[in-house]
C-alpha cells in the first residue's frame, strides 16, 4: 500500500489536494523558552484511519493537532497582487484535538498534522530528534484498517539564549459575549469565567499583552439602530438622581486577566463606531428593573450622557490606581474608525473624553492624519497601508493595525494568501521601530453589523460573507475553550522573529541590525516591498539564530 510523509515548515499550507509543493524539511531550531512548529504531512491511497506515536525529550511540551479544513468563499481579495489563491475551496486553518492521538486522511490527499514545540527555558542546547511512528489502529470495533508502520524523524536544535520579553504592545480585541453566545453559557456566570481564563491563557501564550475591557457592551460591529448581546462589567443603578457603581465584576476581570499575563488594559469605546455620533449600549438599574439607558438612541451630544461619563470617572480613575491601573498601563478609545466627515463629532467625543481621565492616554484605531495634526489625538493608530505617512509625523508612540478585507500586498493572514506574509510582519514591525499593533479581531463569531449572532465559524469563517476567510478571527470556539488556528500560530511565530530582532540588536545594535536586513532582503523591507518566499524568511530567522548562537556560546 503506498503511504508517504514529508515534514513541512509552519509557513506551508497543506491542501486537501495531490500535490504538495513545500520542500522537505529536515531541522529547525529554537531558542530556549521558545514555541516552535513544523508540520507532518502525510499522504496515502486509500481511506485510513492513522495513530501517531511520538518520542522525544520534549514530552508534554510537544503538542500534535490536526490541521482541520473549513469552506470560505472569498479566501483573499482577487485584485491583490499576492496570494495563493482567491477561489473558493477548502482551506487547512483550524488546529483540532487528535483523539487517541488519531486521524483520517482521505484517498490520495495530503493532510497535516500540526507540531508544536514550547522549548522549556532551562533545556540544555544541542540537537534532539523527534521520531514519529505511524500505524493503523487494529482495535476499530467494525472493521480493521490495513496493517502499516511507518516511521520518519526531524531533529530541533535547541540554542544557547532565550528571547527577551515581548516589548510591542499586542492586541487583539476580544469579545466576551460571543463567547457567552457560542458556549451558550450566561455572561458572568461561574462557567462563564472558567472560559474567560481558557481565552486569556491562549491570549498570552501567542504575545497578546493588552485586554480589550467591556465596561460596557462594546460599540463596535454593530448596526446603526442594532445592537449586540449584553456584555457590561459595570454594574450601575440609577438612585436619587445619581449613578451608583458596583466595581466587583471589574475587579475580577482584572485579577483574571492578570493571573494569565496580561500587563496593560484597553477599555471599551466610549462613544460608537465610524465617527461618534452615539453613546455605547449601557445598562442601568432603575428601581430594581434594568433598562438601556444609552445607545444608538441617544446622541453623543446629550447632556446625560457627560453627566454620566463625569460620575462615572471620578469614581473609575480612583478604583484603577487602586488596581495598578494607571496611565502607564491603560488606555481608552473615543471611537473606531472615524471617517473624515465625521470629523467634527469626533472631535467633540475626543474633547469631552480627555477632559475627564486626565493623564490616561487615547488610542484608536484611524487612518486620516489630518486627526492628529489637528490635535484630536495623541496616539493615532493608523492602517498597514496608510502608515508611512504618519511616519513622518512626531508622534509620542507608534502603531500599526489591520483588520478585514485587505489587499495591496501588505501583511495579513486571510486564509487565501501565503503563511509568510503573515509572519512578515514581525521584521516590519522592527523595520518601522513600532510600539504597538491593534488587530480585529481574536474572536468575532458573529455576522457582520452583528445582524446574525448565531455563526458557526467552522462553516461561516467570512462574518457571513463579509470579509475574507481568516479575517474576522484567531480562534475557534472549542468544547472547553479556544481552538488555534494556523493562521494564529504563525502570527505569534512572527512576534518571535521581532523578540530576536531585539535580542540581537541588544548586542550589535539597531544600525547593524538593519544593515543585515539590507543584505540579506536587498534592500530595506516596507510594508508593502519585502521577501515574499517563505524560504527567505526561513533562512533569515536561521542567520540570525546563527548569530545570537555564536555570540552566546558558553
């Protein structure tokens, strides 16, 4: 019986098809502390089940998942320049539990395992070889599969440092109510939380280091005179002519939040989206009945709404620098993407904001730098393909984000474009020497305006054919938590790249370490020029493992 297997790097995508172009691989290499990956392809002629043994040095550290298959329609934006495809098809994205470390694979297809490594931070260097074995399980209770063993090996080396701690800033927005929605469980219910800290532990462990925080239901993706399920840690009662606040669900949120690593806090926005012409969803409690006191209903403008921001931060900023939440650490949003007609409503909202949390920053997400010349904001946070020019501005911070349906050639990770331009963007980000990167979103289940709550993301990964497959999450909903997906893992691998970037640039220095991006790409990448093989990205990361190596051999 014809079996075959071929060890990929993490930036192929296995397609359910014949054919397999990604080159053999045989060696990678980590640095202590380090998560790396790498893919077990494998291909046979007839329907089987196969059962995957593994031995290594590495045991509960090395992790083995399937890569699953989801249906998108528009995988990547026809015009743009740089993908794999723009058809519809099946896509290898979702990393799924292997039951009984077990997996079918379909007559004459390729299909994928995904290997992950999380090297622990005191394994001593050297090369180490990871043996797989391969058979067919004879204990199937209808009938036995075809007797087969098969056996192959890749060997990691692992090196002499570790990568230092994260400096970007990373976000991805998160949305507690559709995981309330997906998981069918109430917000803020005991079940609730234990899912909460699964989707923070995930969060962390792939470089995310900011939570989006719903005072309030967020604002965002939301039709105009719609709205999305309730999801507000404030707890807030209307009572002799003044807003009372009750803390404690925020409180929790952050000890959570913090118990799985995360450092800085982002609060939801405080006015709606695409320009702040309305107040966000707000639940208050009158005379024990909970009602929507603000919303699309009512403008941005009215005078209750500033009556309520001002009780609300006299009390909130005093309860955050209890918490070790301070202008350091914590920032909030006037609106997301306001447009250049919108200007003037942005610029009340942004007025009005400042004026009540002081020193604590702004940041949002925007693309018209007329915003920030004009003095609307401090931190703009400009699209991938619109960042050069505020790159000649002087700004206090730098960030970059990019979202949805994207084109150009800019880094992204929709399911039709190829791994290495999602990782990419970890060299750009130290290319362009940015403090932060926004990105929409990390779990965003629902259609888009969030018109239909009820997505399953396994067969609808487009928002409802909204925006290219890929672009509207990171994660699945799992049974107890989050599923990765692959376009998740090489993001974080990108993240990686950057923290060796500034490992090395900490013992060469900054000028040297671009001099050797020039040499090695030709010449100085940008967000729309840079190596488009996976191999140049491959080898680049290598070079400088090399050096990092030399330079810290015992």
């Amino acid at each position: 019986m014809f079996f075959a297997t071929r060890m990929v790097s993490s930036l192929e995508k296995v397609f359910c098809t014949p054919d397999l172009p990604g080159e053999r691989l045989d060696r990678i290499s980590g640095a202590q502390g380090e998560t790396v990956a790498f893919q077990l392809a494998c291909k046979a002629e007839e329907n089987l089940i196969l059962e995957f043994e593994c031995s290594s040095p590495f045991g509960e550290a090395l992790s083995l998942r399937e890569v699953g298959l989801v249906p998108s329609t528009l995988p990547a934006m026809p015009e743009d320049p740089f993908v794999l495809t723009s058809r519809p098809g099946l896509f290898p994205d979702p990393l799924l539990p292997m039951e009984k470390g077990r997996m079918r694979v379909s007559r004459g297809n390729w299909h994928a395992i995904w290997c992950s490594v999380r090297i622990p931070a005191d394994m001593e260097p050297g090369e180490y070889e990871i043996a797989f074995r391969i058979t067919t399980p004879q204990d199937l209770l209808i009938w036995k599969e075809p007797e087969m063993e098969h056996r192959t090996a890749i060997r990691l080396r692992v090196l002499p440092f570790r990568l230092p701690p994260q400096r970007l800033l990373s976000v991805n927005w998160f949305y507690a109510d559709c995981v309330s929605i997906r998981h069918r469980v109430p917000c803020w219910s005991g079940e609730f939380w234990t899912l909460l800290e699964a989707y923070f532990r995930n969060m962390t462990a792939h470089g995310n280091n900011v939570i989006y925080t719903p005072l309030w239901t967020v604002p965002l993706d939301t039709a105009v005179g719609r709205e999305r399920p309730t999801a507000q840690l404030l707890e807030i009662e209307w009572k002799d002519g003044s807003y009372h606040f009750d803390f404690g669900r925020l409180d929790r949120w952050i000890r959570t939040a913090r118990a799985c690593g995360f450092e800085y806090f982002e609060m939801s926005h405080a006015f709606t989206q695409w320009g702040a012409k309305a107040t966000p969803k707000i639940v208050v409690r009158v005379n024990g009945v909970e009602e929507k006191r603000f919303g699309w209903h009512v403008p941005a403008t009215d005078p209750e709404y500033r009556k309520f921001l001002t009780s609300l931060m006299e009390q909130l900023l005093p309860f955050f620098r209890s918490r070790g939440l301070t202008p350091e650490n914590t920032f909030f949003h006037v609106s997301d993407e306001p447009q250049a007609e919108s200007k003037e409503s942005y610029r009340f909202a942004s007025e009005l904001l400042r004026s009540l949390i002081g020193e604590y920053p702004v940041i949002d997400a925007l693309s018209r730098v007329e915003f920030f010349r004009e003095g609307l904001i401090r931190i703009p946070i400009p699209t991938t393909n619109e960042i050069d020019q505020f790159m000649q501005e002087d700004l206090e911070h730098r960030w970059v984000y990019y979202c949805g349906n994207w084109k150009d050639g800019v880094p992204n990770r929709q399911f039709g474009m190829p791994s290495a331009r999602n990782r990419i963007l970890g060299l750009l980000l130290y290319v362009y020497n940015l403090d932060g990167f926004l990105n929409w979103g990390y779990n965003f289940w629902f259609t888009q305006h969030s018109l239909n709550w009820e997505v399953n993301p396994y067969l609808d990964p487009e928002a409802g054919r909204a925006f290219c497959g890929g672009g509207a999450f990171m994660v699945y909903p799992g049974k107890d938590g989050p599923v990765d997906s692959l376009h998740y893992e090489v993001f974080a691998e990108g993240l990686q790249d950057l923290r060796a970037l500034r490992l090395l640039e900490s013992e060469i220095g900054r000028e040297a370490v671009l001099s050797l991006i020039r040499e090695e790409a030709g010449s100085l990448p940008t967000m729309r020029e840079y190596p488009r093989s996976p191999e140049w990205l491959l080898h680049f990361r290598e070079r400088v493992n090399d050096m990092l190596a030399e330079r810290n051999r015992a």
